[in-house]
C-alpha cells in the first residue's frame, strides 16, 4: 500500500526492539500502528495470566471457571485481531524481495510472543522464584535478539515476511 507520497514505505520503518519493549510498558496508544497494536497484545497478555490464576484458584466455583474460560475466548480473538492489524500493517508497507528466504512467523507472531514474554517477565519480578525470573528475563533477551535480526534481515531484502 503507497504512503501519502504514493510510495511504498520502507522496512527501516518497523519499529526497533526498544520501541516495542517502551510499548508493552505503556500499554497506552503510541505512534505507529505496529506499536499501538504491540501495546494492546500486552494488555492482553496481562488480562490472560491474570484469567489463567482465577481459573486455576483451587476455591473458584464452577461458574468462575466457565466464566474465565469465556474471558480466555474473548482475549484470544482480541489478540488475533492485534496480530492481523500487524500482518496487514507489513502487508500494506514493507516491500517483499521475491526470492529472499521466508520466514516462518508473521511480525505480528513474533511480536505476540514477545509480549507474552514481556508480561511473564514482568510478573516473575514480583515474586517468582529467582531462577525463574532469570529464565523469563533471559528469554526476553533471546526474542528481543531474534526480533531485531528480523527486522534488520527484512531491511536489508535477505528475508521476507509470510504475507496473508
């Protein structure tokens, strides 16, 4: 999809691994549209373990847990919507090169699961064991890495995004 000026934009405009990180903090409508919807996948992973806990409460009646199991439904499709905003984000703005290698995620995938992440690592702060923590906040650092070589193979036309 053309920008104003009727031009493709470019893939250096994703937004770096930083930004993301800024965005799941915020939780609140940022300036791109790649971030504003990274922000509400956080949202949404935060109201998911939050629903996961209530449902696993060993003193929830029947009816909590039917209920928390509705909630999951109703995050999960909002999720979906957040990953597709990505996906046709990348779809309308990033130039694909025919022929560079393929990548098996969309963004938008790639982004969910670090937000899922983010949400774990953040909630292992307030008192998971420190093992844990350390798990979490590792594989925080791994996704982030791996995002940041997409992004940067993207740009540079060595790899394509699957495009829906």
């Amino acid at each position: 999809m053309p920008n104003e000026s009727g031009h493709r934009a470019d893939a250096a405009q994703l937004p770096s691994p930083t930004a993301l990180l800024r965005a799941f903090r915020q939780s609140t409508a940022q300036d791109h549209p790649v971030l504003d919807a990274a922000a509400g996948l956080a949202h949404c992973h935060a109201r998911r373990r939050t629903t996961l806990d209530a449902a696993r409460d060993a003193e929830a009646a029947g009816t909590v847990f039917a209920a928390c199991g509705r909630l999951l439904d109703d995050i999960d499709d909002t999720r979906a919507g957040l990953i597709s905003r990505i996906d046709d984000w990348v779809t309308g703005h990033v130039a694909h090169r025919g022929g560079a290698s393929l990548h098996t995620e969309t963004l938008g995938a790639v982004i969910d699961r670090m937000a899922e992440k983010w949400i774990a690592a953040q909630q292992a702060l307030g008192g998971d064991p420190v093992a844990r923590t350390h798990v979490h906040w590792c594989r925080l650092a791994e996704l982030t890495d791996g995002y940041r070589d997409l992004i940067t193979d993207v740009t540079e036309r060595r790899r394509r995004l699957p495009v829906w």
